[in-house]
C-alpha cells in the first residue's frame, strides 16, 4: 500500500470502563471504551486474564478510523458517532510530503488517507478457530464462551517509504499450530494491558457486552 505507517502512539492491550459504565450497565464487567491513562474505576467485577497472544489462535485483525481510546499519544478529539474518537497527537506535524495519497482511496483500508489516526485491533480467541471476517469469526457452535486478548496499536498513517508497512503485521499462518500475524508492532513502551469487554455496532450504553476481554 502506497500509505505506509509511522508508529507515533503508544502499544495498548484493550477493553475498559467508560463513565457511562457506571449508571448502565450494571451486572456486566467493564465496558470499552476508555482513557488508558486513567486507571480509575467504580466497576468491581473481575475475572481472570486471557493467555500470551502467543497461546491463542488469531481469530480477526480490524481497524477502527480514529483511536477507539483515549491515550497519551492519542489525545486529540476527533468528534463522537461512528468515525470519532481521538486523533495522534502529532498529526498537525505533518509534513506536505506525509499527506501525499497514492492510492486514490482504493487500497486495503477503503478510503483511509495519509494523516488520518487508525487503532488496529489483533483479536485472539482461545476456540480451535482461524481468522475470519468480524467478531463472530472468534467463536464457533461449540466454543461460545472463549477467553478473549486484543493486542491494539494505533498508527498515524503516512506517505513515507521509511514507515512501517503494515503489510508486515498481517496474518503469517500457524506457529505451534496455533494461528498468529507475522508479528505484532514493538518498540512503542511497556502496554498498558486491562480487563474489559469486547465493542461494536451491537453494542450501546443500554445494551452491554457480557464478554470478557483482556
């Protein structure tokens, strides 16, 4: 893809507790998502964490335009509804040379732009699964509770032929049998790793997702 990636935010392991939380979804554990540099919370649900990555299948790889969270180096606020969330912190930085599109808005990401901020989401599953299309590819007819891990990073995407190429963190095949991307991007800082619960369109702050997620 002719937009390659610059790594400018920080590493997330995700799922949380919004404010909102608080008042509505009361029974269920906690709910993404939230400002990761906030490690406050009212919610006193627990549950155990997820395995390594390393011991579960890869089950989805998605992105999200904008961060989904809120974090250090992601702090921008891109508005509410469908397409917000927050934007890097450096976007305004950008060079003209790093907002140059090649792709005439028809690569992979289907219209995502160079200075645009994406959160890529790796969904692990402890089900015999492989990677497929949606949440729903994470469980199957006779695992329909599995433990859950989404390792997270959030990128600002650029024109730049020294960034990194997110082609090199797409699905590699099975490792010890087990399915998982060529790698997953590094050298960001220690994760911040919390327990919460999946998200998506099925979900509002009336209706609550009852998976646990790590």
């Amino acid at each position: 893809m002719a937009a390659l990636l610059r790594t400018l935010c920080a590493l997330l392991c995700l799922a949380a507790v919004p404010a909102y939380a608080q008042s509505h979804c009361r029974g269920f554990g906690p709910q993404t998502p939230r400002d990761i540099s906030n490690a406050v919370g009212t919610n006193a649900r627990h549950f155990a964490l997820a395995p390594s990555s390393y011991d579960l299948n890869l089950c989805n790889i998605h992105t999200h335009t904008n961060a989904e969270h809120k974090g250090p180096g992601f702090s921008v606020f891109a508005g509410s509804g469908e397409h917000g969330g927050y934007r890097c912190n450096e976007t305004d930085d950008l060079r003209a040379t790093d907002l140059e599109d090649h792709s005439g808005g028809h690569d992979a990401f289907h219209g995502v732009k160079p200075g645009d901020t994406i959160e890529v989401h790796w969904v692990y599953s402890s089900c015999d699964v492989g990677p497929g299309p949606g949440l729903g590819a994470c469980l199957s007819p006779i695992c329909a509770n599995p433990q859950l891990r989404v390792e997270a990073q959030v990128f600002l995407v650029v024109s730049d032929p020294a960034a990194l190429d997110f082609t090199d963190y797409a699905y590699g095949g099975e490792v010890n049998g087990l399915h998982q991307p060529k790698k997953l991007p590094g050298g960001t800082g220690s994760p911040v790793v919390f327990a919460g619960s999946t998200t998506g369109p099925s979900y509002t702050q009336e209706v609550c997702s009852p998976l646990q997620v790590t």
